[in-house]
C-alpha cells in the first residue's frame, strides 16, 4: 500500500515538473495583446527567449518584443526612438506585460529617455 502512495506522489510531481516546462500569455495581458497587434503565445518552452513581435508607432518609433519564461514572465524590449535616432534596451523582472508596457510607450514615444553612466569611485 506505501509502494502505491508514493507512485501516486511521484505522478503528482512529475506532472507538475512538466507544467513548469511551458508557458503561456497571461489572461490580464490578453486585451494588451490584441490592442497592439500581437499574437498570444501558447506552450512555449521555458528558459529560452521567445520572439513576441513588434509594434510600430505613428511617430515612426519600433518596439520589438522578447519574452523569457522561467515559468514566470520576463520581458526585453528593444526601443527604437524615430525623433532621436536612438535605440534603448530594457529588461524587466518577472510580471506582465501589462506591468511594463505603460513606460515602454513612453520611452518609444519620445517622453521618457533612460541615459546610464557608470559610477566611479
């Protein structure tokens, strides 16, 4: 009786290893996803970086989408800002892209500029 207790247990787990192998657009971004044009990924492996797409904005400005699983979302972005000329990269932490996307429009759409310099002592 132990003997099938713990085959029971094992299933359980392993069946949630594979559950934790793929992931998928979250429901909160699914209305972002169709406002901007983009298709919502199913069962992407996790650990690699998925190409989401782009989006293109009237000022001419391009951003590109990535998005990592790890089975939690994270985000990179390539902005290319059309008035400036310039390209800025960001990488966020875990969350949706709805968490993001908000300061992303801003930097493609000239309002907001990042500039990083490095401390020295």
């Amino acid at each position: 009786m132990k003997n099938k207790k713990t085959l029971k247990s094992n299933e359980a787990v392993s069946h949630a290893g594979n559950a934790l192998d793929s992931a998928s657009t979250y429901s909160s971004d699914r209305p972002l996803f169709k406002l901007l044009g983009l298709t919502p990924f199913t069962n992407i492996p996790t650990n690699k970086l998925y190409y989401v797409g782009e989006v293109k904005f009237k000022n001419g400005s391009i951003v590109k989408i990535w998005v990592c699983p790890a089975p939690a979302l994270f985000w990179k972005f390539e902005v290319f800002v059309a008035e400036s000329n310039k390209t800025t990269k960001i990488s966020t932490g875990s969350g949706a892209l709805e968490n993001f996307w908000n300061a992303v429009k801003l930097i493609a759409e000239n309002m907001l500029d990042v500039e990083n310099t490095e401390f020295k002592q």
